[in-house]
C-alpha cells in the first residue's frame, strides 16, 4: 500500500515526505545500532532519563534568575555565555560548547531560530520543541517576525520595539534573556526562576504580559 496521501480536490498529488515518521525512523535505528554492538539499551536509557528529568529549561531558568539578581553575574553573561553558565552552574555539554547570550531590553526583543534544522542550547534548555524544527515556524520568524510572533504565540511586540531574529548554528548557540516581569521586586532568585518559562527564552513570549492582560 502506497504512503502517499490521496490527491487533493485539485487532483495534485501530495507525497508524504520521508520523515513523516520519525519515531518509526528512531527506532530503526536504535535497532540497528543495538544489534551492531554500536549502543547499549543501557546507554540509550541513561541519556533519555538525562534529558528527561536533568537537563531542561529549568536550568536555562535558574541562569536568568541570577541574571536579574546580580549584576556582576549579567555582565559575564553577556559577555561570555558559556564560561558564566558552565562555571556558574556546572551547564555544558554535547550542543551548548558555544552560547551566546541574548538580552532583551525595553527597546529590542530577540528572537532565536535555526533555520537550516534545529539547532538549539540543549544544556540550557534541553531538547527543541516540535514547533521549533517545523519549516513553517523556521521560515515565517526569518519573513515575517512580527506577525509570526503576534498570530503563531499570541505575542504583541510595540512597533516602536526591534525585533532581531538570531539563526543559530551547529556552533554558536542562542539563548534569549526575557526582561524581568514587572511587580517582582524583593522575590528570591529560586521564586524568580520559576517565573522564567521556555518560550520566553526562546523569544517567543514576554514574561508577565498575559498576567497583566488578565487583570
Ligand atoms: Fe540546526
């Protein structure tokens, strides 16, 4: 039985593109790595269990905390993404050997893509969310970021703001840090790093507007 879809109303046909299945795909080559002594199942567990409860947003969270806290640290920060995350906080590793960092201000948003895949700061934030490797998203940010930001995420950036879209690479590595919410001044660096979401660092929200929005 052929994979494809069945033509549209238009009688074009639409072929279903080879990564269609990437779970299917996964496991192919899970198997065959397993069965040609390349990986253990053991060594495959320990890297899931890795990124699925250590290595994750709430650590990219924990760095912009301390950013909006301590001065000194934000300095370094700016100045060197990945020595101040790795000596700081102990983050480094496979995909995140070169961060540079992203500050928002009240006059510029920064917003981070990989446009030729899905290059992302894995330490920081862990592995990219479907959305982010999707060739809508990689292409709609690069042509037309405002409107992506507004239709895509709910996301109202002011005209009067510049919007800078950054195009990662399989070297440098960006991760955005969301201006601090208004209203949460005295908070501790562990409650004002749970305020700090993934998205936010990624550029495509703003922290605090949808509370303010609410009231
Ligand atoms: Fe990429």
């Amino acid at each position: 039985m052929s994979q494809d879809q069945p033509p549209d109303e238009n009688g074009n046909e639409h072929p279903v593109p080879r990564d269609a299945d990437p779970q299917a795909r996964a496991r192919a080559l899970q198997s065959y790595l397993i069965e040609e002594e390349l990986l253990t199942t053991d060594q495959i567990d320990e890297v899931m269990s890795l990124y699925e409860d250590e290595i994750g947003p709430q650590n990219g969270a924990e760095v912009v905390a301390r950013e909006w806290v301590d001065a000194e640290y934000r300095e370094w920060l700016l100045e060197d993404g990945s020595a101040a995350i790795a000596e700081a906080f102990g983050y480094t590793g496979p995909e995140g050997t070169d961060i540079v960092v992203l500050e928002n201000t009240d006059d510029v948003h920064n917003v981070v893509v990989c446009t030729l895949c899905s290059c992302y700061p894995w330490p920081v934030l862990g592995l990219p969310p479907t959305w982010y490797k999707s060739p809508p998203y990689r292409s709609k940010i690069v042509k037309s970021p405002r409107q992506t930001l507004r239709k895509a995420f709910g996301v109202d950036i002011d005209a009067d703001v510049e919007i800078r879209v950054r195009d990662t690479s399989a070297e440098v590595r960006y991760m955005v840090l969301p201006l601090r919410p208004v209203g949460t001044d005295g908070m501790s660096e562990s409650d004002l790093a749970a305020l700090v979401t993934r998205d936010s660092m990624i550029g495509v929200e703003r922290l605090g507007t949808k509370h303010v929005e609410e009231l």
